[in-house]
C-alpha cells in the first residue's frame, strides 16, 4: 500500500509509450500525503498541468491485486458516473463481472485521491479486483489476502514478496489500459449521471468540452 499501484502506473506509462500515439493526451500522476489529508492531489486539482473542465476523466489506482486472478471488478462510488458501464464491457472478456459498493458505510469515494478531482467535476472512477480467486490453490490466496489486510496493511511488514502472483493485477490494468485508450482516441465525455452530486458542477463548464 500503495508501491503496487505505483509500479502498475509506471507499467501503463510503459505500455502507453510503446503504442502509437492517442489523439489526447494522457497523464499519469502520482499524489503524496494522501492520508493526511488528500494533500498532493488536492494541490493538483487547484494547480493542474490541464485545465480540469478540458479533462476527460480518470483512473485511481491505490495497492493492487497481488493474489491472482478473482471473479469481479469492484467499483467504490458505483453509480456515480457511466464509468460503470464501460468497465462492465470492458472486464467481459475476462470472464468479470462488476461489484458495486451498495454498502459503502466507510465513504471510502470521498476519502481517496481522486476525490479532489471529482468535486471539481472530473469523473473519476476508483475500481479494482474484488471477489473470489478463480485458481488453485483458493485456501492459500484467500489466507494471504488476509494475512495481509490483518497484520501487514499500514504496517512495517508492507514489503514486497517473491510469491505474488500478478495476474489479477494484470488483469485490473488492461481494463484501465483498454478503457483509457479508447478515450484517449476518441471525442466522447463520460458523464456524471443523473443524481450525482458531481454533475452539477462539470456541467457548469459544458461549454469548454468539444
């Protein structure tokens, strides 16, 4: 928490930089000091290298699936915005289906770092595997998983392990590599949907969107 997500950024730069170029440009960022108070992030959103209104949307990426593969995408803050649907279709020929965070007693959409963004207006989607393991040995992963998030989450002994298995977050970063570039070559907008507190406020700003 959080050296997966970074390593899996610089894994989609690489991938990005190999392939020909998008019609829009894509930035790749990394917030510090999120949990004392979402600071770098909110520092980006009030100074950002593009102007927000202009800005497409995004992808938050915290620690990531080192297990192996599972059997969902879940997305915190379901039903905020059409992301929803694009990474439905986009984790289908993985065999995926998408998990909704119905129950999200915790607000966990307001207390990451693409909150800053998304209150100016910026859909932002915050998903990552969730479910159960679909490879042998299940036992073994599903005790990992824990061990971890018991003993080792926010811990010294957050280090990194010659047993992780990749797959899974492999599987996570094509979504967010597939779904990323289909927007970077094309002129659509995803959109806040009806309801979100967030809309109101990208629509403000319609007008700078083409």
């Amino acid at each position: 928490d959080n050296a997966s997500g970074t390593a899996g950024l610089l894994e989609l730069a690489r991938m990005y930089g190999r392939a020909p170029r998008t019609e829009r440009s894509i930035v790749m960022i990394s917030f510090t000091a999120e949990e004392s108070g979402l600071l770098g992030a909110e520092y980006y959103a009030s100074n950002p290298v593009y102007p927000l209104a202009r800005t497409v949307g995004g992808f938050n990426m915290d620690s990531m699936n080192v297990y192996g593969r599972v059997t969902g995408l879940g997305v915190t803050g379901y039903g905020q915005s059409d992301f929803d649907e694009r990474l439905a279709a986009a984790i289908q020929p993985q065999g995926r289906t998408l998990m909704p965070d119905y129950e999200n007693a915790a607000g966990t959409y307001y207390r990451s770092d693409h909150f800053p963004l998304a209150k100016r207006g910026v859909p932002m989607a915050y998903a990552g595997s969730r479910g159960d393991f679909r490879d042998e040995p299940v036992a073994e992963r599903q005790a990992a998983r824990s061990e971890y998030g018991a003993k080792r989450y926010h811990q010294a002994a957050d280090e990194w392990s010659p047993d992780w298995d990749y797959s899974g977050m492999i599987e996570d970063l094509t979504v967010f590599y597939d779904v990323g570039r289909a927007l970077a070559n094309s002129r659509d907008w995803p959109e806040w949907k009806s309801g979100s507190e967030f809309g109101p406020v990208r629509a403000v700003t319609a007008a700078e969107r083409r």
